[in-house]
DNA sequence: CTTAGTTTGTTGGATCAACAGACTAAGTCC
DNA sequence: GGACTTAGTCTGTTGATCCAACAAACTAAG
C-alpha cells in the first residue's frame, strides 16, 4: 500500500483512505462527493464517511452547490479548508534569513525576509535571530487559529539525513553543528516537528509542487545558480537523498579543465563556469561596481539584466557562454537521471531568457537520446523564496500523507 | 509521491499483508508464525490465516520444528516455497544471447548462454533465436510444475519506459524497434507477462538485490564496463528510470578533454578512458593479439590479469590509470546521488583488486562530502550474467508485492 | 402544475480482515 | 509429576468498505 512493506489493519487502511481523498480535492480542485467516489474508485457511502471525518478534522469544508451539470440534483461542493493547518519554513543563507509559513492551501500566511552577513555573525547568534523569526511565524499562525504541522529549516549544506546535524557549509563557513538540536533548545524544545533540510533539495521540492500542478511530471532536476551551483533531483515523484543526505552536489563536476581555480582547491569545477561570479568576470571589467562581493544579489542581477535588454555585445556574449556550459553540465545530469524537466533557479532564472537557447542547443548535443530524451527546461518562478516554500511545504506534505496525525480541531 | 495512495479496501489490505509475511521469511529467513507476528507487528493469529494461504498458493511450506529456544513449545518453521514459482531473464548483447529461469528462492532452475554476433546476424534472426532460448527456459519451468510469473529482456540500449519500445541501441546497430511485440509475436502471444528493460538497470536490481541482504544498503551506483560503459542507480530501494526509462546513460560523460575520439563523434567521453579498447590500448602494443574485438571478452579479459598477476609494469599502470579515471568519473555519480556503494561490474569487477586502490583514491579526493560520503567501492561477483538474473528477479518482485496475482497452485 | 427521469448523498445490512483473549498443545526445568 | 513457558488455534468483537435501496433535489417536458 503507501508504505513498502508495513504491516496494515484497518487503521492503516483508514488514514490511507483519508489521505487519498484529501490529495485528490487538493490536486483537483473543488468537487463533490458523488464525483471523488467515481474518480477515486471509492465507493460513494465511503466516501461520505471519510469526507465526514476531514471536515470534522478541519481539513475540508462543504463548500456551494455545483450547478455544472445539467441534469439530477446538483453535488454539494467538498473543498479545501486552507486555514485549519499551517507549514512553516525557514531559511539561514549566505546572505539572508527568510521564513515563510503556508496554509494547507499553499497561500502564504506570513512571510519575512532580512539581510544578514551570517560568515561574520557566527552560528550562535544567526541561530539567535533565525529562532527569533520562526516564532514570529509560530506566533502568526497561532493568531489565526491555526495548528502547526511542522517547521523545517533550509540551510546551504550537506545535512546528514537522519540526524539533521549539518556536516559541511563551505558558504557559512560552518561545520559539524547539530543545527536541529540548536534550533530546538532556542525555541523551548516546541511540541511540533521541526527538521533541517538541504536548501538545494527543498528548494527542488518546491519547484516539484508547482510543476506536477500543470503536468504529469515526476522527474526533474533543479539548478540553482548563486555564487555556488546546488542541484536537486525528484525522481520518480520521490526527491532523491542519498544514503546520508548528500545528493545534489552538482557544483563541483570537473567539466573545464582549463578553467579557474574553484574555491574547493580543484580547477575547472561547473560551479566556475556558470556560478554568478563566473558570469561577473565574463560581462564586466574588473573594476564594475557589480562585481563587488558586497553588493546584494539582486542589485548586481539587476544590472546585468539592464545590460543585456540594452543589447550590450559583451553581456550577451557572456551570457551565450554561460548558458553553453549550462548545458555542458546540464548533459551529464540529464544522461544520468533522464528528467522531464530541467528547472532554472535562483540567478538561472532571471537570466533565462537569455540562458535557455545556448543552453537548449548544448543540451541536446550531447545527450545519447534522442530530443534531449524529451527533456525540457523550464524557468522556475519562485525565485529565492524557493528554499523556505518547500519547507513549509515539506511539512504540509506530511499531513496529506496522514490526516489523522494532527488531532482534531 | 508517485504512488501517491491508491484508494484501497480490505482486498488490498490482505494483498498488503501477504506480501509483508512473505518478504519477511524470504528476505529474513525461516521463522516460526509466533516470531514473524513479534517481528511485523501482526497478530498471531493474523499470521497464522497469513500463512495458511500462502501455502495454499504454493508460495510458502511448513519446515521443520525450531528447537532454537530453549524453553516453552517449540515453533513450526516456515520457509519459502520456492519451487512453486520462477521468472525468467533473457538478454540479447552484442556478443551473446542468454537466459536463466529462477525459482522465489533465487535458485537457478535453467541458465543457458550462446555466442552470437548480433550486429551481423540482423534483428530478425536475433529475435528468433531469443525466442528460442525463452521457449526452452519456460518449458524447463513448465518440467518442474512451476507456474511463470514473468519473463523480461535485458537490452543494451534506451528503452522506452511505457511501451518498451527499443529506441536507440548503439552497440547492436538497432534502433526503433518494438522488442516487446516482436518477441510477443514469437512465442505465440503468451498468457504470461513479457517486458523489456535496459540491461544496465536489470544488472543493477540483480546487484541490489545482492547486497541487500547483506546489509541495510538502498543507495548504490553500478557501473557495468564492456566495451561501452553503462550505469544504474538505485536511490531509496527504488530503481531509478527517469521519465522515460533512459537513465544511467554514464558512458559519454564529458571527463577527459583531451582524450581519444569516441564512436558518438565526441572526444573525451568517460568511456574512452576507462572503457575496455582504452584499457588494452594502454596496456598492450597495437599488434597483441588481445587487442583483436572479434576475439570473445573472458579470453581477453584473462590475458590481462595474468600480466597483471605477474607484476607487468605496463599493465599494473594501465590498471592505475583505468582506475583514477573510474574516480574522477564516479566521484561525479557520488557527488549528484550519494550511494552507500558504488559496484563494480562487468569487467570492472574482474578486474577490481587492481582497479580499486586508485579509484578509491580518486574518489575521497573529490567528493565534497567527507570521507566520500560513505561511499564504498564493492566489487559485484555476478559477472555477465547480472542483467539476466536482474530481469528474472523483477518478475519475481513483482509476486512478492501481489502474492495473489498468480492464481493456486 | 404535474410527472418522468437523473443525479446526489444517506441509511442499514453484509462481508471481510485484523485483533484480543481464552484455550490447547508441546516442550523444559525442577 | 507439576510448574512454567512458548506456539499456534479458536471464538467473538471491532471497524472499514461495499452494496443496494431510498429519500432528496433538481431539470425537462407535457
């Protein structure tokens, strides 16, 4: 059934019946009863019964009257009751602290974001100040009545899948710090979950949940460009770990042997051929202001955006590079993991009006399949928001997993 | 979430539980009911109605008494009733075409292997001479009044996940072909289920399904070196296909610029420096008579290792550059996937005593994650017929997640 | 305004699988 | 031989789904 090989009774049978029916009208859309039975292949009085059971959970509501069809008694709508349940994700990066915290619905309930310089900060008092915006968040969710099913934090790292401690963060300059048990003594060991997560990967599942959405699509690898290149692979609708929690570290394939030092001690890694600072060298003289390491993100973006809108030849010239070897490396990950999309994030984005054709064309040089074995790439329009989304999300996930795990409103 | 909940009643609920009882005694061995109730969490008395049909249907039998335990009566041991069921794997390869039927337990009831030079033979023929061997393993089943769950044709080549179409199989010359109905069409329309697979994935099930019985292991890459060097993965105990089944293309990951030509008309592919001709280029002169591709595989293979075993210098340095570039390659696997265990096979394992020093090198020094990730290299001892053994097990799998599919016996 | 036809959602009974606990069976230990 | 321990079966209960009948609500047509 939904889990591989667990023994089941009827429990079991039940919470995967409820679960079944809450992600159909999520997935869906509004619908009636009559309708969930036939969709689902439930019968009609079990259907009645579990609807019964998620409204009393205040996962569903009775919504209006469904006058789509012509004929018989018209259905009553079953919908989606977003506020009962809140997700909430947080984010520590190089430059910044966000969280975000999700109803059921995926609307955004309260979101902040705030500039920080964690290198020189240090653990403690980032730790500090990120507790200190989740329970803003937790307090946000508390004041519209709504029950917490979890907080997971995003950091830039290799994060150990079992324990949650964080191994490696070369871009915080952190290392083997039990960020989970930090976070929880901060926030007065809570009663909900609260998990840490690789910011690449939930960051991918975010971008999962818009796509599968539109189509049919379970396979894709996420890019995200910053100063350092993360990867995050779904496969098969499942987001892809690793035996520890390790996957995704797309930044430091060897794939320009003649390229620049890396800050890893090799040469020629991806990440210093498509990474943001890479683009900068290739656009610019030394002495452009957008080159300073200082300077936020977006700002530097922003002008190399206005560059390349104003047809400046060197700009575009980077930029065709840049996406060339997007798709030197894009191959490889697409040979290996034959996705349906490749999605575009972080700086890739903005830029990817002028990144996908190169990109596209080296793509499909150099996959063995034919048409790129029907890979296409797509623009993710989450922006750096995606990373806190997915955390948020991650725990919502949870409770269309298993309905029952919160207790009743 | 793929398989995002099904909607389920007390038949699947029963099938659920079928299928936990029998994975249990086949993966942990003969148990009495009273342990395998402790062990899954059912009641006894569940187990016991559990085992009663599995027997029935010829899946399970009574064992002897377990006089393990000292004190109180002594348990009824059931075991696996492997004689009742088999699967069979058929593999069409460049240089030879084989089969091998397996019983539930893993043992092997026919196993048969033919030279054959499919690229001059044409797909016709080929397909007939398959079909050949598949009809003389079913009827060896059919001998030992076993029922057949399945049969599965391993190909070297990218096969479409849906239709099991062949799309693309470079090293037989074919292309756009529909293996599945060919071969459909030659056995004379069975009842029994019939797909086709690449052969890289069903060598990497066969070698999962080895090493998980040893340890806890649900991470692991393959590489299967021949002439052409193929991969698979299998992430989260689940084999990873990719939207159309044409993962684990690894052979033409771009690694060595300044490297040989390869035959898909780019230069530095990894298999131009780790592939067997760049082992052999290396290691012989051009005249040695092992250079000689007519010459069949073992025989060439075994040349080598009885140099290497005698300490030739030039050998012993081709093995070490074969190996650092199998590290630089898979340090790139390891850091996108994060495996357990990266397994050598085909004639990376046979050759693995002298391989394994410099790749592990290779790897440690270029993965991210400390100490590789804990990646370990392993060699597989299944040899060639790896993907044979994979496409029967499949079909065996497939009677242990349904233990009701087949009818009793 | 009436009647026929259609569709929705509920109700009560049947079925089925797991469970709990009592009970019998078959050994060991003293 | 009796106390003790563990295995497996039997019986009755619980709970979830299914089925079929039915009431409710609405449209269409005469």
């Amino acid at each position: 059934m939904v889990n591989r090989g667990v023994a089941a009774d009827h429990v079991a049978l039940r919470r995967n019946n409820l679960s079944v029916v809450l992600r159909h009208v999520h997935d869906l859309g509004p619908r009636s009863r009559a309708r969930i039975a036939e969709e689902t292949g439930l019968n009609k009085a079990t259907v009645s019964s579990l609807v019964a059971e998620l409204v009393e959970r205040g996962l569903l509501r009775e919504g209006s009257a469904d006058s789509s069809r012509a004929l018989g008694r018209p259905g009553q709508l079953v919908e989606l009751d977003g506020t009962g349940v809140c997700g909430i994700g947080a984010e520590i990066n190089v430059e910044y602290l966000a969280v975000v915290a999700l109803d059921l619905a995926g609307n955004v309930v309260h979101e902040k974001r705030v500039p920080v310089d964690v290198a020189h900060l240090g653990p403690g008092t980032t730790l500090d100040r990120c507790a200190e915006l989740v329970r803003e968040a937790v307090d946000a969710v508390d004041a519209r009545q709504g029950r917490l099913a979890g907080v997971t934090l995003a950091v830039p790292g290799l994060v150990e899948g079992e324990t949650g401690e964080l191994k490696l963060a070369p871009n915080l300059g952190w290392s083997e710090l039990s960020v989970a048990k930090e976070m929880r003594s901060r926030l007065g060991e809570p009663t909900y979950p609260l998990q840490v997560d690789n910011e690449a990967n939930l960051a991918t599942l975010a971008a999962y949940g818009e796509l599968r959405e539109a189509d049919a699509l379970h396979d894709l690898v996420l890019l995200t460009g910053a100063v350092g290149v993360g990867g995050g692979v779904v496969s098969g609708g499942q987001l892809l770990r690793g035996a520890r929690g390790y996957s995704g570290e797309v930044g430091h394939m060897p794939v320009a042997p003649d390229g620049q030092a890396c800050g890893c001690g090799r040469t020629g890694c991806w990440e210093t051929v498509v990474g943001l600072t890479a683009l900068l060298r290739k656009a610019t003289d030394p002495d452009n202001p957008v080159r300073d390491p200082s300077l936020d993100v977006e700002r530097r973006l922003a002008a190399v955006v206005e560059r390349a809108e104003a047809g400046d030849v060197r700009t575009l010239e980077a930029l065709t590079e840049v996406g060339t070897w997007l798709g030197v490396g894009g191959a490889i990950l697409v040979n290996i993991l034959n996705p349906a999309a490749l999605v575009l994030g972080g700086y890739f984005a903005v830029l990817g009006p002028w990144l996908e054709e190169p990109l596209d064309k080296a793509l499909r040089q150099r996959v063995l399949a034919a048409d790129g074995g029907g890979c296409r790439v797509v623009r993710s329009d989450l922006g750096f928001g995606a990373a806190v989304r997915g955390g948020a999300q991650i725990c919502l996930d949870q409770v269309f997993a298993d309905p029952t795990q919160l207790g009743e409103s």
